[in-house]
C-alpha cells in the first residue's frame, strides 16, 4: 500500500503545448520534471487510442513513475429513459478499461449522466445496476482489476451527488469514488470550501466505505465558476472569486495519512496547479 497521496494533472496543459510538445505519450517525461506522480488521459469524447499508442504510454508512463487513470466518455448515460443508452454505456466503460489496461492504468473516471426523466431515488436504482451490469462485462474479460470510479457531478439536474456516488459504491467493493470537490463546490453554492466542510466529506466516505476506500480514493479539484444551476465552467487556482481552496482538503488529507490520486482539472493550468497541490501536502505531512 502506497503511503503518499499522488498528483497531476487531467490532460495535457498549456505550457507543455508551450514548450513544444506534440505527442501525449511526452507528457510523463515533462510531469516527471514537475515531480508529478499521475496524470488522467482524457476520452471524454470518445475512446479512440490504438494498441500501440496505449503500449506506448504504459511505457513511457513506467518508466517515469507515473500512475495512469482514464476519464471515459462524457455521453455515458447510466440511467438514462432510453434502453439503447444506458446498453452503449456498458461497452463506453468496457471501452475505457481495455484503454486503461494497456495503459497499465487501473481507474476509469464515469460520469453518471442525468436522471432521465425519473425521481433521484428511482435513477441512482437503475445507475447502479447499470454500474453492477459494467463490472460483470469487466469480469468477464478479465478486467476485474480495474476501478469503475463514479464521479460527483457539478450540476443540479444531474445525477451524482456525494451520496449517490456513495450509494453506487457501497454496491460494489471495488468501486472507488470520484469526489470531485469543485463540483461539489458549485452544487452546495460554495459551502464545500472550509477544513470542516472538508472533513465532513471525508468522515461520510469513511462511513459509507470504510477506511481502505477513504484512504485511497480518487479526487477531482480545480477551481469552478457556479450559477443557480450549480456549475459553470472550471477556472484556475489563480481565480480569487471562486472556490475552493485547496489548501485545508491538501493539510487534511496529509494529517490524516490518506493516499488518494488528485487529479487537477484547471482550466489550462492543470501541470502548475497539481505542483502547488503536492507541495500543500507535502509540507504538512512533513511537519
């Protein structure tokens, strides 16, 4: 068991554009230089990498020290009003972790989707069968290893609040949550940006999970603009108006031994932002 949390970016930011870099699998080599540890590869579009380009990055990626996860396609759906649906976001997640298997990655970020059409209790029903229905196609290839991380959703309208990613969880030990804290951010109006605050989520991951799934979870972080409908549009820590702070979620993570993967989503400072991050924890894991 790992015995520090990890950190990097989601894709690839403007300055390593910036610097000259083209190609992806150049990412771990320029994340090592940042003293980087993780870094999300993004198929929010769709999963489109060919075997020798995952081969590729599980090299490149090994030999920098670098851990892999993948978020899958946006248009997941997984309680979606229409059978073929929620049908294609089974194999959407099938998709994801073959890619991130012969990445050599063993998390896939899904997105929940919306309610179609049903009461929230009704639609978290049927995105957890959906999920259960996704891990038993991974079993069957195989791919038991890899972890179908539900992520907490930034909207109002959309399914994937902190509990109902709890309760997707709960149903699946190998299940891992995706708390993203700004979206949680932006749905609560900015009430999830202070150490309490924090630390309540922290203790309900416990509750709901248990210590070795509170210790290693998967983090999403960045700074979110939010209106009455909850999220607007990711932003960069350099945004004084909105949260959250990093800071207090970083010095408790550290103060309580946790080990999660953080995973920044700025808006073009992802690289920078996941640094200032690790430097956060670090300095009070080392007091």
């Amino acid at each position: 068991m790992r015995n520090e949390a990890l950190f990097g970016p989601a894709g690839n930011c403007e300055a390593f554009h910036e610097a000259g870099y083209k190609a992806t699998v150049q990412i771990f080599g320029f994340l090592e230089q940042w003293g980087l540890t993780a870094y999300e590869y993004q198929c929010g579009r769709g999963v489109r990498v060919s075997d020798d380009s995952a081969a590729a990055i599980r090299r490149k990626s090994q030999e920098h020290g670098i851990a892999v996860s993948l978020h899958a396609p946006y248009f997941i759906s997984l309680a979606s009003a229409e059978e073929e649906k929620r049908e294609n976001s089974l194999y959407y997640i099938l998709d994801s972790a073959r890619a991130v298997d012969k990445m050599g990655g063993d998390r896939i970020v899904v997105h929940p989707g919306g309610l179609g059409g049903r009461t929230r209790e009704e639609a978290t029903a049927l995105a957890t069968d959906t999920l259960l229905r996704a891990q038993r196609m991974l079993d069957e290839e195989h791919l038991c290893h890899v972890h179908i991380c539900p992520e907490v959703m930034g909207k109002i309208n959309q399914l994937g609040t902190l509990d109902e990613v709890l309760t997707f969880c709960r149903a699946e030990e190998r299940f891992l949550p995706c708390v993203d804290f700004g979206h949680l951010n932006s749905r609560t109006f900015g009430e999830t940006n202070s150490e309490a605050a924090f630390a309540a989520v922290l203790d309900r991951i416990g509750d709901a999970l248990g210590e070795e799934r509170q210790r290693a979870f998967h983090i999403h972080f960045s700074k979110i603009e939010y209106t009455a409908g909850g999220e607007k549009k990711h932003l960069t820590f350099a945004d004084t108006q909105f949260g959250p702070d990093p800071a207090p979620l970083m010095a408790l993570l550290a103060q309580r031994g946790f080990c999660p993967t953080v995973i920044c989503e700025s808006a073009g400072t992802q690289t920078a932002d996941a640094a200032a991050m690790q430097r956060l924890y670090r300095d009070t894991a080392a007091k």
